[in-house]
C-alpha cells in the first residue's frame, strides 16, 4: 500500500518515517490565501480555525490525489494537512519575518494556546474516484513564563520559527520553551498520527499495511 504526502513540510514528511511510513512526497498546487479569502468572501466573516485548516487540508489533498487519479498508476493513500495557532483571540499562520515572530513570542511568553491541525485522507486506486475522509485534531501548548528576551532573539534569529504555524516547533529548537501539551503531541509537530490511523481506518485500509 502506497502513501503519498500531500506536502513539502519537513516536519510532517519526519512524523510519517518515524511512523515506519516512507512516503512519497508531492506539493499540492494550491494558493491558501486565495482558498481562504474565497471562503470568507462567500460567508462574509473569517472561517474559525477548525474550518479553515479542514478547508485547507482538504484543498491540498484533493489536489495531489486527482493527478494522481489521473495518472491511473497510484494506488493507496493521499494525506493532506494544514495547521495554524489560536492564542488570544488572534489565529496565526506562519510569520515568515523575524519582526513578527518576535512580536508572537513576546506574547506567547506564559500563555497557552490551540494547535488546530486539519487532515485530509484519500484512498486513490486506479479507474476508482478517489474517496475522502477528514477530520480536525487540537492540541493545548503552555510556553514557560521565564523565558528571557534574549532567548527569544536568538530563536528567530535561528529561523526556525519563521516557516512553521505559530512560530514555533516542539521537536526541535523551541521545544525548551515549551512546558506542557495537552492532546496528541503529533498535532503540534505537523498531524496528529492517531487521527490519520483512524482516517485510513475509516477508508478500509490497515495502519500496519503502511509501515514500509
């Protein structure tokens, strides 16, 4: 059985090896801002943070699992995934510049706030449509409330927090600055494992049956 990750993310390509899973790898062909800007245009008000990484997860699935399908060579599963932070009130993406990531620590310095992890799992075979099975997953993360000024200019200027949700890791560099995780700590590496298996299990196909 054949997985293939609907993504480009380090993060989520190491949970999977860790897993006994070696994936194929393919970057969805989809513009986020635009998807999500069009869902917000069509409700009138931003999609709370549980709908858009679903909505995000999904789009990025859908899309590598319909070339795929086009293709008539694959068969196994396509997994698709999108995160972002809640703290605050405010959802935050990746921050991309070092003045934003250092504005986010300063105020995630003590406080806890929600993961949202979305997943998207297609079941492709070929001559076959593709079927789908979705769900969202959340973690709670508590930041030390020590952390020093200088600690968090050294983390952004390692640029590790500019190109993940919420500018942060918990398997790497920021993970010395993280106390506590309530839920599954795959969710805030990149996807929660435990609920992919419950997705595939849904699709009729075996955990095990992926460990390569």
């Amino acid at each position: 059985m054949r997985v293939c990750l609907a993504s480009t993310s380090p993060a989520r390509l190491m949970l999977l090896r860790q897993a006994g899973i070696e994936p194929l790898t393919q970057s969805p062909d989809v513009d986020e801002d635009a998807v999500a800007a069009l869902a917000a245009a069509a409700r009138g008000a931003d999609l709370p943070p549980t709908e858009l990484v679903l909505l995000l997860a999904r789009a990025k699935a859908a899309d590598v699992a319909h070339k795929l399908a086009s293709e008539g060579l694959f068969d196994g599963i396509v997994i698709g995934g999108d995160s972002m932070f809640a703290l605050g009130g405010r959802v935050y993406g990746k921050p991309y510049t070092p003045e934003e990531a250092t504005r986010r620590w300063h105020e995630m310095r003590g406080a806890t706030g929600i993961l949202h992890s979305g997943h998207s799992v297609f079941r492709v075979s070929p001559g076959v449509t593709p079927v789908e099975a979705t769900a969202t997953a959340e973690a709670a993360v508590t930041f030390a409330d020590d952390i020093t000024d200088a600690e968090i200019a050294a983390y952004v200027a390692s640029g590790e927090p500019l190109h993940v949700a919420g500018a942060f890791t918990v398997d790497s560099l920021g993970g010395a600055f993280i106390t506590r995780v309530d839920g599954d700590p795959s969710t805030v590496v990149g996807m929660s494992l435990s609920t992919v298996r419950r997705l595939t299990t849904e699709l009729g196909v075996a955990w095990t049956d992926l460990w390569s």
